[in-house]
C-alpha cells in the first residue's frame, strides 16, 4: 500500500520558506555585527589598558561569532529539510 501526504493542499508554504529565510539573514547580518562591535570594544579596551571591559569584549566575539555559525548551520539545515520534504 502506498500512502503518501499530499504537500501540495497545504497554502503558504512558500510564504513560510521566505520568512524562515529572511529571519535567518536578519540573524546572520546581526551576529556578525556584534562580532565587529565586540572586536572594536575589545580593541580599544584592551588598548587603554582596562582589561575587564577587554574581557567583556573578548567574550562578546566569541558568543557572537558562535551565533553566527549557528546561523549558518541552521540555514544549511532548513535547506536539508527542505530538499528531504519535498522527496516524501
């Protein structure tokens, strides 16, 4: 017996990949603001010499950058998911 769902009754699901879409880039542009952001706090903290906002700066880049890459992944994954969806 094959049963498979029928994708195709389901409306919007083209909206609900540009959504997803757009608030993925949103997330990616953010993180790697905040990266360039942290960079600069860091820089210039750890060039005057006060080493507990350098720290703060240093952990900043490291938390943003991490959120990037999972920005990334995710985007890579949605599109995984995506491509093994329209495969059932």
């Amino acid at each position: 017996m094959d049963v498979f769902p029928d994708f195709k009754g389901l409306s919007g699901i083209g909206d609900l990949k540009d959504v997803a879409g757009a608030l993925l880039m949103a997330a990616l542009i953010i993180a790697v603001l905040m990266v360039l952001v942290s960079a600069i706090i860091w820089a210039i903290a750890a060039s005057t010499g006060n080493y507990s906002l350098a720290a703060k700066g240093r952990t900043g880049v490291l938390v943003s950058l991490g959120g990037a890459i999972l920005t990334g992944a995710a985007t890579a994954w949605l599109n995984w998911l995506i491509s093994l969806g329209q495969t059932l």
